[in-house]
C-alpha cells in the first residue's frame, strides 16, 4: 500500500477509535491501542510492517520529552535530584528484583533470562503514564513531579540495561562507539544549547516566517535526539537534555506550541503502532497465562511504587493514583527484547510474550485509573486535582513588553507579583531581558500560544501592544474563549475605545490622555493659573470626555456622528469653564 493510504488508514482508525473511548470515558490512549490491533496484523492487516512504523511513531516520544524538557529549569531539575535518584532508583531496583525473582522462581527460567525480563518490564511507559498525568489534571502536583521523577530516572537507566544486555550477550560485539564519543556528545550538546541556540532562534525570528520558526523547532530536537543516538545515547535523552537548556530562553513557549501538534500525531502514531505489534495469536492460545502475567505485573509495580511514595509523604490516594498510572511496562521493554532476541539470549517466543503482556499491561492502565478516579471522587467530593490550583503558574500576562507594558511589568517585579509577558520583537526581548526580567518570544494573537504561555490559569490580561488590530484580535480571542479574564487593554484613541468597549472590555486606557492632561496641568500652572485652579480645569476636561465617550459608545456613533459630537462637546465645554467663571467671579 501507498504512502498516502496507509496516512489515510491510521487518520481514520485514529478519528473513530479515539472519540468512540473517549465518549465510554476509556481515556485516548486505550483508543490508539485498540485502533492499532484493528488495522494491525493480528486482525485486518490493513498497514504492514509495525515494527517500522513503530520505530518512526518513537519521534513522538522524542518530542514529548523535549516538552517536558521545556517546562524543567536547570534549577528546577536540580532540586528534584534527590527524588530521581532515590524515589525512581528505588523502584527500578526493587521492580526489577521482585519481577525477575518471580519469573526465575515460576517460570524456571534461567538467572539471566529472568534477569533480562525483570529489567525490560520495571520501565514505565513515559508516554502512556504522562499523558494519563494530564489527562487527570497531576503532572505538575507534587505526586505527580515524584511519579515523572520515576520515569526520569528510567529514561536514565535505558543505555545501561541495554549496555548490559549486550555484555550478557555470547555473542557480544560492540559495534556502537567508543565511550569518549558519547562523552564528547553530551558536552556538544551543552556548549551548543548555552551559547549558540538563542542566537539561532532570534536570526530565525527576525528574518524568518511563521513556517520557518516551526522548522527551526523541529530542527533543533531532530538534530540533537540524532546526534545524540549516533554517538549511542538515547534520542529521547538527547531532546529531553535540549529542551532543559532552552528551559530559561525567551523562546520557550513558542517553541513548544510549535512542536505541539507534531507531539501529539506522533505520540497517537505511537500508540497505534504498539497495538499493530501486539502478537494476539499468542493471547487466543494461552490466554491464562498471559492475562494473568499482565496481571500480575501490574500488581507488582503498582504496590511497589505505592510503597515508596508512601515510604515518602504522599497520602494513601495520591499514592495509589500516581502508582497504577506508572504500573505498565514500557514502550523501552519492546526496545529490550528485539537486542535480547537478536544477541540470542532466549528465544523469541518469549520476546513475543514479553511484548504481549506488556501491551496488555498497557491496555488494562488506563481503565483501572479511571476506575480508581470515580471511586474516589464518589466518596470524596469534590474531585482531587480538577480544582487544583497550579500555584507556578503567573496569573497576570502582558501581551506587548514596549515601554507601555514595561511599566506595569515594573510594578509587579518590585512587588514580588509573577507575571509572564510575551512579544514578537526579539531584539526587544533581548534588550529587556538585560535588565532582569523575564519576557518570551510569541505573537499574542495565537491562541495556542496563549494557552502555551498559561491563559487558562491567569486572572488578569494587559494589552499593551503597539498594533490596534492585534489589540482587538487578542481581546476578542481573550473574550470568546476566556471570558472570565479580567482585561485591561491600551488604546490609542477613542475609536480603539469604542471597539473595546463593543467587545465587552470596559477596562481601556488611553495611552496619551492622562500624559496630556498632566501636561496641560502644568502648562496652566505656568500660565498663571493657581494649581487648584489648573486642576479644577483638568477634571472639568477629563469628565467632560468621558462622558462624550460613554455617549459615542452608548450610541454606537460612526465617524460622522463622532465628529458632529465633538463639535457639540466643545460648546458644552465652553458653557462649563463660563460657568466655572462666573462661580469663582461670584465668591
């Protein structure tokens, strides 16, 4: 089959599974898996050749991990260090002991083959178990950070277990590079991303397109989970190392609503194509022994990371949750198995189990989780994490960082109130950022970086940019999607205000009014005018327009009717400073 009808084949499996799981409340994941074994080999055979379509979906992963990346500040990630070592050391040792025992004791096989399987099958899916993470609202929850700790450190440990199952190996060649060279890599790796990336970035910003941009992502991550596979590390290593030096650059939220989209096809590829690998010819002839394998391997890994997270301060529900969402085995056990396999170390009817029940394991996942989720919240309203408040999250935005936005940006740094602010002039960015603050890269018009940049979670939006139609995109994007925002927008004259206020903004400031009228304050007071006086005269002004503006408004007045009025206002205006002198005349 073609290209473009095999494209055709998973689109389609993709748009009916996942809605149909979705409507039975069965999470998106477990529709991938069903619509992957469907058209798969062990039932339709409608896409050939899985294996390679599965080595293709892993660039979902590898985009994932840059995400993850993107969001884990150098500081951040050191202050979780003892939680990766500890907490997911923790449970890669004990799983893996406990599984390998219980295979070796069991199934009587040997010491290594037992070995091997315990290790493959202790690694967490890092797709499955984090998308389920936000699915239920906990990646960012301390559970949740413990729960990715794990799946950190696994990530960690791939090279090694694969290291050792080629030492194990009687046939063991090295073949891969020299160590220097992964050495060499990861130091690369670094000097390129501390000194040479933001650069990059804003010479494609400034003489680049939209497109370009989007490219540029992709050639970042592409090119670094590369370099890094070819000097024998992991690929999802290396984009997972790239995204956590771009961590603290302007650019951050636009490169991951970039990469986005691709993230998520591929990462549903992912899943369709684990379900095209699963062998169900070995569930029709030994269903027992392979359902409860599954089983029992979820039991294993949900009570031993339980016990851990226990072990570390995490209340009974929350530990459980986290647990049964990383009690899988992982998309790397598949990964194990194929070198086990080819360094003839058993043989491949046991990879192909192997495989099987870590499918199943994954397919049971997610319907448990949910399952535990309902129970929960029946007895314990209201639910656990839908109402939580993500507290690092900045609940004021500035949409526009030139000298208009500049000032309030001010005043909440020296109040200690986190903001985040975005533009779309790089060099202004790189300016502003010399002197402290914190401002990223992305045009407010778009939605999704908007939503990127943590719209659902503020409270206020400021609208201080120079352009009045990306003004106005943005409050009526702001307003439709988010209407409970609070939105104060800057405006260069009344006609600006008036779109506003059609929009349901009422908070508009006009960025010269209140300059001018200071400066007619002090141009009275030189005059010869006492400054009560001055004063006087500039709140009879002041009010006096706001109420033509309130009246336009109210009226709905186009540009002829605006005009009309204003030659009214002025006569009105005249009228109230005579009266005004005739007041003070009278006293």
């Amino acid at each position: 089959m073609s290209v473009l009808g095999s494209s055709m084949i998973f689109l389609a499996a993709a748009v009916v599974a996942v809605p149909i799981f979705k409507k039975l409340k069965l999470g998106a994941i477990l529709g991938y898996l069903a619509a992957g074994v469907i058209i798969g080999p062990s039932v339709f055979d409608w896409v050939n050749d899985p294996e390679t379509i599965l080595h293709f979906a892993e660039l979902g992963v590898v985009l994932l991990l840059f995400v993850i990346g993107l969001e884990l500040e150098p500081d951040k990630l050191w202050k979780m260090r003892s939680q990766i070592l500890f907490t997911g050391g923790g449970q890669l040792l004990i799983s893996s002991f406990i599984i390998a025992l219980s295979v070796y004791l069991i199934l009587s096989l040997s010491l290594v083959t037992s070995l091997v399987v315990g290790l493959a099958v202790a690694l967490s899916s890092t797709a499955f178990a984090i998308q389920l993470m936000n699915e239920q609202n906990i990646l960012r929850t301390p559970p949740g950070q413990q729960g990715f700790s794990i799946l950190l450190m696994q990530d960690l440990a791939v090279i090694p277990i694969l290291l050792l199952v080629e030492a194990l190996s009687s046939n063991a060649a090295v073949d891969g590079p020299q160590w220097w060279v992964s050495v060499l890599a990861i130091v690369a790796v670094l000097v390129i991303g501390r000194f040479l990336l933001n650069p990059f970035l804003r010479l494609v910003s400034r003489y680049g397109s939209a497109e370009i941009m989007t490219a540029a992502a992709l050639l970042i991550v592409m090119a670094t989970a590369l370099g890094m596979q070819e000097a024998g590390l992991s690929m999802g290593m290396g984009a997972f190392v790239a995204g956590i030096l771009l961590a603290n650059s302007s650019f951050k939220h636009q490169l991951e609503t970039e990469i986005e989209p691709f993230k998520g096809l591929l990462l549903g590829l992912f899943f369709i194509a684990i379900g095209m690998n699963l062998d169900l010819s070995l569930l029709v002839s030994e269903p027992v022994f392979i359902v409860s394998a599954a089983i029992l391997l979820v039991v294993i890994k949900t009570a031993v990371i339980y016990s851990i997270l226990r072990l570390s301060g995490q209340t009974n529900t929350d530990s459980m949750r986290v647990a049964l969402m990383l009690s899988q085995g992982g998309e790397f056990a598949f990964v194990v198995m194929a070198q086990a396999g080819a360094n003839s170390l058993f043989d491949v009817q046991i990879a192909s189990q192997v495989t099987l029940i870590v499918g199943l394991s994954m397919a049971f996942t997610s319907p448990i989780v949910i399952f535990h989720s309902l129970l929960f919240n029946s007895r314990n309203c209201p639910a656990v994490y839908d109402s939580a408040s993500e507290t690092d999250e900045p609940q004021v935005i500035i949409a526009g960082f030139g000298r208009f936005g500049q000032i309030s940006g001010r005043i909440l740094a020296a109040n200690h109130i986190p903001f985040t602010a975005l533009d779309k002039d790089a060099e202004q960015i790189e300016f502003v950022r010399k002197f402290g603050n914190k401002i990223f890269y992305g045009d407010a018009c778009r939605l999704d970086l908007l939503k990127t940049a943590g719209i659902e979670h503020a409270r206020v939006l400021l609208i201080a940019v120079d352009d009045p139609e990306d003004a106005q995109k943005i409050a009526s994007l702001v307003c439709e999607h988010y209407p409970k925002i609070r939105i104060i927008a800057r405006a260069h004259n009344r006609i600006e205000s008036m779109k506003f206020a059609e929009l349901g903004v009422l908070n508009y400031v006009r960025e010269m009014f209140e300059g001018s009228l200071r400066a007619a304050r002090i141009l009275l007071k030189e005059y010869g005018f006492t400054e009560a006086e001055a004063e006087n005269m500039a709140k009879v002004f002041s009010d006096h327009d706001y109420m033509l503006l309130e009246r336009a408004i109210e009226h709905n007045m186009d540009e002829p009717q605006l005009i009309e009025s204003s030659k009214q206002g002025r006569a009105e205006l005249e009228s109230l400073f005579a009266e005004d002198e005739r007041d003070i005349a009278s006293h």
